[in-house]
C-alpha cells in the first residue's frame, strides 16, 4: 500500500522527485562560508586552508590572500598531518594547532595541541602528559594554560606547573563548566587570566553531592563499542534535574610569582550560578559574573586576583529571568561594557563604563536586538543584529555616539554578520526562506565591496526538482492572539481538492521556526524535508505560538511557570483555524517536533480538543522533573515551588493522548534521558493506549551515524502517510 502511495505521488509531482537519501546525505546542503577569524585591529582575516594543512591570512577588502601564518609542510621540529582548529596569541607571535579532536558534550572535547613559534616556525607538544582542554594563552604569549583530567596546568612551552591537584572525574572540576553550566549557559572555558600575565582565575565546580545519571551503552553500530559486544556498559555523569542538587561554584585565583591560591570573595547563593569570568585590560580586575537560582538577577563584581576582594559594578533584577542569550551578549572592553537587557519590554543595548555607571541605551524601538557585533571604543558606534522590520527578518544594524541607529542590510530577508577586527566592513549572509545564502563584504557605510560566494550552482541544481515555495501567513486565534506562520503546499496544488496537513513546531522559549531564512525547517537546507513531505501529498504548515522569539519580552515570557500550556493551545488554535480553510482535509491533520517540539507535541495531542489526528514526538522531555535545572528553573523554578506548573505534563495528560502515536529517541541521549520516554510509555500503557516506539541504540539527542537520519525520517514519513492518507 505505502509502495503504491509513493509512486503515484512522484509521477503526480511536477519536477524530478526527492529521495529521503538525497535529503540526509546533505545533497541539497549550501555552500557556507565558516572558521573567519578577524583579526584585531586590522581588515583582515585569517582561516583555515581548505586541503586543512595551512591557516591563511586574507583582505576582508579584496579577499587576496596577505599571508600564511602556519603551514603543516613548513614546520622545525614536530610534524602534524593536519589542523582542526587553531587559536592565535595576543601578540600574534605564537599559535595553538588543534588536532586529535575527541568530543565530550555539546561543546567540549579533548585534543592533542601543537605550540607552534610564528618567529622561527618551530613546533612543539604543549605538552606530553595526555590530551588537553580549552588550552588559553596569556596576555603577553609566554604562558598557556589549560585542563587536563580536571586540574589546571600552566606552561611555558618548555616547563609545566600543575596549579590544582584536587581534580576529579564526577567531584571536583577547575577551569571547565560541568555538564549543565556548559549546556545550558553555553560555554566550555571557566579560566580568566590577569591582564599581566601574572593571575589565573578559574570557575571551581564541586559536583559531590549532584546525583549521577547512568546511559546503558551496547556494542552497536556506528558508533560501536566492541568492549560492551557481549555485556552492556555503562557511561556515568553528574546531571542535576529540576529541584535537586547543583554543583557547589567558586573563583580562585593563582600568582604564578608566589604559587599561592585564594578564594574570591563575594556575595552568592548556596544554591547561586557563576555563569562566566571575564579577563579585563587591568591586572588588578576580572568580571564574574553570578545569578541567582532563580536566573531573574545577574551581577557584574569588579574582582582583584591579587586580594580576591570584589565589588558590585552592574546589577540586572530581570522580568521573570535573564535570557541566556542577553548574558552571553555582553561585552567587556577597555574602558566600557556593552550590556544587552529587555528592561523596557524589547530586548536592547546599554553602554556603561567599566567601572559600572550607565551613560545611555544605545537604540531604543519596539524590536528585539539579536546578536551584538561589538562596539567601537575609538567611535563610539555599536554593531548589532535585530528583528527590527518584522520578527519573521534579521537586519545588521550600526547605532552611532548620539543614537542615530542605520540599516547596513537593506535586502529584505536573513542578514548576520562577522565583523572585520577595525570595524571597517563585514561579511554579510544573506538569505531568504527560498533562497540558499549569498556571502558579500560591506564596508560599515552599509555599501556593498564585493560579492564573495553564492549558491547559484545550487540554485540550478535544484530547479530541476521544481520545489514549492514557503508562503508566510497570520491568523487570531480565538483568545485575540495573532500568529504568524509559514506554509508549504504541493507544487500541483489544487484549491478545489482537500489535503492532509503535517504541522512542525519547536516552540521552546524564544526560538523561531517561522523566519524568512534558508535553513528553517526540520532539516534545514531550505525546507528540504518538509517539500518532500509535499510530495507525499502532504501540506506542511508551521507556526510559531506563544513564547517563542523576536516579539519582546511580553510574549516570549508569557509561558513562564507553566511550560506546555500556552504552547500546546497555540499549535491547537493552528489546527482548528487550518481546518476551516477550504483545501484542508480537516480530518487528517498531523503534527511532529524534536526535543522541545517533542514535548509540545505530546502535549497538543493531549490538549482536549482532539484537533491531531496522528503525532511524531522525537526525543521529547515528558515531565520536567527530570530535566536540568538551569534550563528548567529558568523556566519553572522548582518542582518544590511550582508543583501545579509542572503537574502540566504529558504524563498527566496522557488519559486525554488523541491520535496515533510514533515515539523516536536515543537510547544514549545524554540532553533528555531516555527515562522521558520509558515513563511516557509506561503511561500510555497503563492509560490503555496504543502507539509505537522506536530506540536507537548508542544514540544522543541528534540521533545521527550511518543510516540513522535515514531510517528515522522514513519512519516519520511513514507515520503520516499510513495514518493521514
């Protein structure tokens, strides 16, 4: 039967048909521009060759190639095959060569570094004693220093000092985040050194007393685990979920003259966060940053590594929380800081100086900015992303000393930005919802250089295929909310016939599915997956609810304590205001989503209406009991303060679950454990209803390797066409 389907739907389609393979073995990816690294001061960039054997320095102006930096064919003493990735001393006189990447978490991994002397081409070990972490260079390039085995080491490149010794796999970590500081606050470096070389401050993570969580691990395949081939192993960590113990955080700080430790003191929660530490151009002074539990007050506190002593230089008493987007947007500089808040309803940029004292918002309006660029100490004119025309659009933005604000980026559609290190042009991207990226360089005058790469190549590839376009539209729901969102139908579409609708969401808190940008969709690459689903006879429609993104604080924030609800009626209200429209087969309509999008998507099919007649939840949190505490705190607070709010769950709902029913998740997700869907099945049992699950074994929160991302979306392709046709 699903066979027939298939074959009837390619020859009714009007171009060349996709292939799930095409789709999954990124056929249709665009060419991107990644790994420029602007160097400071200066119109010129440096990157990665692309043979990786060479980092090249090139003009942001001309894009001529000004010199070579590394070459692995030019090198006294070691020889290495290849670069991953490289970091570049202050003075530019020595260079880190990564390689031997092995991953960790989301953002951290081990490697083997190269000290490479840009003087004498000479390269070196960093060091023998094993594999490395976040390796960081002093101000004045003669120290480097880094983790090993969670203890932190000081170099030289010829003698290593060992500065903690108390390091300790599941108990005691220095200069790296734990699992949900690096998840959830999105950074993997804790170390700060001193602005003459003389300082080194660490975050200290004390994680005795976090409860562990154990993943089962098999022999598998791709990855395979040959010792686990006749037993099963297990892969053990310290993950803290919602209402239970966090790491215990400090700051220390070492004197590399007296090889004396202390211990910062400032005000903090037992139960506080110390989300970042930041170098400054004084000795005499880091930035730490602390939050409270609750993530609704950031501080800023001047620290002195010399003394520990510290003092409060900005406070953020936040409406219901601190975006971690906001915090990760500030910017400390010479002699000011660049602090992004949404105090006033939008998200927008404050000047202070470095010691504290607000001189001014730097651009006001009822937009959210995006992404902070940096700010010109010798100008006064701050870089920026917002949202500013309409939520769905990105514009790259220059704010001048007297708060005139221009647009660089007059083409409609997604334009981000990476800034030359003087300020003085950047490389746009540029894209739409149906077009793939163009790269072009701008000076900050917003005029256009030079074009640098496009897709047209891709673009001509894919006309044979002869896709639909992704069409915005808005509608109220019945509680006077107005959404915006997108839909794809069938390049034959008929408006006098009725078609299955699939609907795809995310909806976590500030994300965006509706935009008008060439990687949205489930799989990027320019809604590929969801025109494949047209194919099937299927229209796609997405639309982003309540919470989500880019509308200010008031919408974004307003699931705040009660994660689900709003959420789960907004995907509801789609359903109901797409059955009415004359081409929807208003008895089959499907929805599906991923991680967050899982949940919702439980939760819709849960929500008492029955408007879904069939669901894909994939990787989804069931109940944020047992989700990480920063995120869901940030959200929820505790389960202790909040019980009514994290009753609303799927578990609880789950008498109400309407519709058939597909559950995919990795047995080895180490984001949202296995044990959400083993619980949500365990409920759909004994709540005596049907459905289907598929794991996969060795698999994490991406569910990728080898044939995986095949299988998976075949799975959910499947789902709908026996269900919804």
């Amino acid at each position: 039967m699903c066979a027939a389907f298939f074959t009837a739907a390619m020859y009714a389609f009007a171009g060349e048909p996709i292939t799930l393979k095409d789709m999954t073995s990124n056929v249709f990816a665009a060419k991107t521009i990644s790994g420029i690294n602007p160097l400071k001061g200066t119109s010129d960039y440096a990157q990665i060759s692309d043979d990786w054997k060479r980092i090249v320095t090139f003009s942001f102006v001309t894009g001529k190639e000004t010199g070579v930096l590394f070459d692995v064919n030019k090198t006294n003493g070691e020889k290495i095959k290849q670069i991953e990735s490289y970091e570049i001393s202050d003075n530019g006189q020595f260079i880190l060569i990564q390689t031997q990447t092995k991953r960790i978490y989301r953002r951290s991994f081990t490697a083997e570094f190269y000290l490479y002397n840009v003087k004498d081409k000479s390269l070196k070990k960093l060091s023998t004693g094993g594999a490395q972490q976040i390796p960081t260079f002093s101000p004045n390039g003669k120290y480097i220093a880094f983790v090993r085995q969670n203890n932190v080491f000081i170099t030289d490149g010829t003698t290593e000092k060992q500065v903690t010794t108390d390091g300790k796999f599941n108990e005691i970590i220095n200069g790296l985040p734990d699992w949900v500081n690096e998840e959830e606050f999105g950074f993997n470096n804790a170390l700060a050194w001193g602005a003459d070389s003389k300082t080194l401050s660490w975050i200290r993570y004390d994680e005795s007393k976090v409860k562990t969580y154990s993943l089962q691990m098999f022999e598998g395949a791709k990855p395979t685990f040959k010792k686990y081939e006749v037993y099963p192993g297990d892969y053990s960590y310290k993950y803290p979920k919602a209402g239970e113990d966090n790491s215990k955080v400090s700051v220390l700080s070492y004197a590399l003259e007296t090889g004396k430790t202390l211990t910062y003191s400032f005000p903090l929660d037992a139960d506080g966060y110390i989300p970042r530490i930041k170098s400054t151009k004084f000795a005499d002074r880091i930035v730490i940053y602390t939050m409270n539990r609750h993530q609704d007050v950031l501080n800023l506190y001047k620290a002195n590594p010399m003394t520990g002593e510290c003092s409060l230089l900005i406070k953020e008493n936040a409406n219901k929380y601190v975006k971690e987007e906001a915090m990760e947007g500030i910017r400390i500089m010479d002699d000011y800081i660049l602090f992004p808040s949404d105090r006033d309803g939008f998200m927008h940029l404050y000047l202070y100086t470095i010691d504290g004292k607000l001189i001014r918002q730097i651009e006001k309006g009822k937009y959210d900015v995006i992404d902070v660029y940096g700010f010109d100490e010798k100008t006064g004119k701050t870089y920026f992303q917002a949202a500013a025309k309409t939520p769905m659009q990105r514009e790259v933005y220059v704010a001048d000393k007297n708060g005139k604000v221009t647009c660089l980026t007059p083409q409609a559609g997604w334009n981000s930005a990476v800034f030359s290190g003087d300020y003085k042009y950047f490389l746009n991207n540029w894209s739409n919802r149906n077009t793939p990226y163009s790269f072009a360089i701008y000076n900050n005058k917003g005029k256009v250089v030079r074009e640098v790469l496009n897709n047209n190549k891709l673009i001509k590839a894919m006309a044979k295929y002869d896709l639909p376009t992704r069409d915005f539209f808005k509608f109220t729901t019945s509680e006077g909310v107005e959404l915006n969102g997108y839909m794809v139908k069938p390049k034959n579409f008929d408006p006098n016939k009725k078609y299955p609708v699939v609907f795809f969401q995310y909806s976590g808190p500030g994300s965006q599915q509706v935009v008008d940008r060439w990687s949205v969709g489930a799989m990027g690459a320019g809604g590929i997956y969801e025109s494949y689903l047209t194919q099937q006879g299927f229209i796609v429609a997405v639309v982003d609810g309540r919470g989500t993104g880019a509308r200010g604080s008031e919408f974004e924030k307003c699931t705040y304590l009660k994660l689900g609800d709003l959420e789960s009626k907004d995907q509801v209200e789609a359903a109901l205001w797409a059955k009415k429209q004359p081409y929807v087969d208003a008895e089959n309509i499907g929805i599906w989503g991923w991680s967050f999008g899982g949940f919702n998507t439980l939760m819709s099919l849960s929500e008492g209406r029955n408007a879904f007649k069939a669901g894909v939840s994939v990787a989804p949190p069931t109940n944020w009991r047992w989700y990480d505490t920063v995120y869901t705190e940030r959200y929820m607070r505790t389960p202790q303060e909040n019980p009514s709010g994290y009753a609303v769950n799927p578990i609880e709902r789950v008498k109400n679950m309407n519709g058939k029913l597909l559950i995919c998740h990795g047995i080895a997700d180490d984001n949202v454990h296995i044990q959400h869907a083993y619980e949500y099945s365990e409920a759909l049992i004994q709540a005596d209803k049907d459905f289907k699950e598929n794991f996969y074994t060795n698999r994490n929160h991406g569910i990728y390797g080898g044939n995986t991302r095949n299988h998976l979306f075949r799975q959910i392709t499947d789902w709908f066409v026996q269900n919804l046709k």
